[in-house]
C-alpha cells in the first residue's frame, strides 16, 4: 500500500495524556492523525488516577488543619464532612480537563474518534463501535493499564480497586486494602483522613518497595501514629459478603478483618488484552506489556508504543515525554530516545514523600562507597500544634566523585521539592554545590543545604560507620 493511500498518517490508540499529547503534536504538523477512546479523554490520571486522587488528598488534610489551628489560637466549631459533596465537586473538574483534552485535540485539527480501536493488521485498525477498518501508515498504541482486579482471589468480586473508589456512593467507616505501593499507601492515609478505620495488609516485609527503605520505616511509623493499622508479611486468602452486607477479609495469618469494604490494590495490568498486537507483529512481553526499543519502536516496522502499556515507568509525565520523543523521531526526523533516568516522584501520602534519583541501597550497588547525610526534625509548624509528626532529608553522595545521587524527603509539600530537586539530580550537582548554596530560614528545605557532615559512610557497599 502506497503512502498517498492511507487514511491517516498516524492513527493512535488511546486518549490518554500520552496518546493526546502524540496526536496534537503530530497533527500541527499538517498530518492527517486520529485517535480513538472507548471511554474518556484524559486517560488514567485524569478520570481516575492522579487528579481525582489529589483532590481526594486535599480534601483528607483538613481534618488535621481543624486540629492544629488550635495551637495557633483559633477555635473551630462543629465539624462536618459530606462524601457527595466532594464526588460531585470531583466530578465537575474531571469534566472540565476532559474539555480542555478535546478541544486542544480539536484545534490542532485530529480527528475525534469516540470507539474502542484494535489493531487489524500493520497499517490496519479496526473500529469496534462501527466495525469499520481504517488504514494509518503509522499505529501508535498508547492506551496505558489498568488496575490488576486479583481474580485470582476468592470473592474478589466483592472488592473494588482505585478505579470504584472515586464513585463510591458513601463513604465507607471502615476498610481494608490489599497492597503496599503508592496506591495503597495514598488511599490508605485518604481514607483515614476522612476519618475512616483503616487497615493495610501488605505481603512484603515493608510498604514501598523501592523506595529509600529509611523513608519507608519513617512512613510506616507516621501512618501508624495516625491510627492506620499496618500488617507487613500477611495477605488476604478470601474475602466473603455477611446477609448484612459487611465484608470479611480472611488473611493468611488466620486472623480475619471485618469492613465495609476491601480495596485491592495490588499493581497495574497493560491494557493488551484482545488489542490485537499479534495481527500487526507485535511482541509483548512475560507480563502482557508492549516490547519496545530505545525510541518506543515496536517489533512492527509500523507501530510505536509509549505510555504505562510498554511498562516501563508508569508515570504521566513520562507518557507525555515519551510521546514529544515518538514526534521527534518519527516526524521531525531527530532521533530522540527517552530518557527514563533519575525521574524524580512523589507519592501523596501523610506526610508525602518526595524523591529524585537512587535510594541508599541502590547506590551502594552501583557505587560502592557512599557518603549519606540525613537529618530528622519535628516541622516548625508542629512546635506549636503538639502534632507528633517528623519530617526526613537525605540526601545520598557518590564518596569519590561528590555527586549527588539521589535525594529523599519525607514531610510536607515532599513532591514539590522532589520537582527542584530533580533538576539538581539530573543536572549532576556535587555535595559542595548544595553546601555553598545559602539557606532559606526558617525552611525545612535549608536542611537540604546545611547538612554539613555524613550521617553514615557506606564503604564497599556496606556501612562502615553511623
């Protein structure tokens, strides 16, 4: 099939941040481009992950603003606080970035497709809504993950994942949640926000894998003053509904968990499943992602991939930088790869953790010999509220070259420095830059900057002192 014979020049397959971002690139350029969602524009941090997710975090804090406003002198009536009020609330922003998704796409001049789309063959894709085949001289697949429904489990049905959680009807007094990564984490302290009785059951020894494993120990310790009971090494066998509709969780332990609902949230799925990849040549991998090389090529001489469905780092912004690379590459004729190294995060929990670059354990593999500077303190704030609460810096330092490898950060606004931080990171900044530059006082991120002598010496990969 000649070029000119084409429907589309790119055609791309899932409206999330990813996807959107690709298409509206692409069709500025003059392309002809198309992309089709078979639910809503926005994709899984837009309509049920990262944005709805935060205002649900915000919405959990105020309780213990009412709290600590008492230490300051203020005095605050009767408190009160409606869950469909904020799902309605919610609902009305995810509906206005869903317009903002649309009307960029239109004005750059994609075509609009609203369908569940599955590949058909290298340059075919079929439309399940009308059951038509269209032909793109380009595919690119970009329709992200979903939450892994554990079906596996006895009376899974009964449970919900993240994805129920922002529809709940009411809200519930008590929960369960199956899981120890960052999904679980936030709905676990959201929850108990909200004044919920919460209990995390995780089949790891502690929650967060992966990250630095002295701001794990220090999350776990907040969440459990906070009143979240945390129950490491254990896992939910079944789950069974009583004729009253209350839910019991059975664990592995023998023990049995008593609630109003059981959320699992035990990782994230790549939505392959009868996408049709293998009419195109399209590999996936042992866990059902996408096979992609250095520039989000797949094993298709016609078909690219970025997002959460290549499984590579599952972030939005990573998505979205990813896609601005598959521009580049394909349409612009500058090779670009993505860069997926130090990505800094965050994960919104109470209190949030921010970090960018390697944690403790990684480094010591990577380099060796280490020079680690930590500091815990009580934040300004709570000298006056009486709140039992300790915020965390570290900072990890390559001992021969000084550069800083990673930096991690447990306290308030945590993600909003991890952003900055990330830029130093990235940038390659040593210890002595960070000591000659001037503190802002009175921060908690001036520890960032005065933290003068190593806490821990890490030689050889093993601690030697601290």
């Amino acid at each position: 099939m000649a070029q000119g014979e084409f429907d589309y020049d790119l055609f791309v397959i899932g409206g999330g941040s990813g996807g959107v971002r690709a298409a509206r690139r692409t069709a500025a350029l003059g392309k002809r481009v198309a992309i089709a969602e078979e639910y809503r524009y926005g994709g899984t941090c837009v309509i049920r992950g990262c944005v709805p997710k935060k205002l649900f975090v915000y919405a959990s804090q105020f309780s213990d603003g009412f709290e600590d406003a008492a230490g300051y002198g203020w005095t605050v009536g009767e408190r009160s606080f409606d869950w469909p009020t904020l799902i309605a609330a919610k609902d009305r922003e995810i509906d206005r970035l869903e317009g903002i998704y649309r009307r960029n796409l239109e004005r750059a001049g994609t075509e609009i497709l609203e369908s569940r789309a599955v590949i058909d063959g290298s340059h075919r894709v079929r439309l399940l809504a009308s059951d038509t085949v269209v032909t793109a001289e380009r595919i690119l697949i970009a329709a992200g993950g979903r939450a892994n429904p554990f079906a596996t489990l006895p009376g899974a049905e009964h449970c919900i994942t993240s994805n129920e959680a922002f529809h709940l009807e009411r809200l519930p007094r008590s929960i369960v949640i199956l899981g120890g990564g960052y999904i679980a984490v936030e709905f676990a302290n959201i929850f108990c926000g909200l004044g919920v009785e919460v209990t995390l059951v995780y089949r790891g020894a502690e929650i967060l894998q992966g990250f630095d494993d002295d701001i794990r120990a220090a999350l776990h310790e907040a969440m459990t003053k906070r009143g979240i009971a945390i129950r490491c090494e254990d896992t939910i066998t079944a789950v069974e509904r009583s004729a009253e509709g209350r839910l019991r969780a059975t664990l592995k332990s023998g023990d049995a968990l008593d609630a109003d609902q059981v959320m699992l949230a035990v990782g994230r799925m790549p939505n392959t499943l009868n996408l049709g990849c293998e009419k195109a040549g399209v590999e996936l991998d042992e866990k059902g992602a996408v096979r992609v090389d250095d520039f989000s090529k797949t094993t298709s001489d016609h078909v690219w991939a970025i997002g959460d469905i290549t499984n590579r780092v599952q972030l939005t912004p990573v998505a979205i930088h990813e896609a601005m690379c598959f521009v580049d590459t394909v349409f612009l004729d500058r090779p670009t790869k993505p860069d997926h190294d130090t990505v800094p995060t965050a994960v919104f929990s109470h209190p949030e953790i921010g970090t960018a670059g390697l944690t403790e354990a990684e480094a010591a593999k990577r380099f060796g010999d280490l020079d680690i500077y930590k500091a815990s303190f009580k934040p300004m704030k709570h000298t006056l509220t009486g709140r039992d609460e300790t915020m965390m810096v570290k900072i990890v330092v390559d001992a021969a070259s000084r550069r800083v490898l990673g930096t991690h950060i447990l306290g308030p606004d945590a993600g909003e420095l991890a952003q900055v931080l990330g830029i130093c990171v990235k940038a390659g900044l040593t210890k002595e830059d960070f000591d000659r530059t001037m503190a802002v006082h009175p921060t908690a991120a001036e520890e960032l900057v005065t933290m003068y002598e190593p806490s821990t010496r890490v030689r050889g990969g093993a601690v030697v002192d601290g």
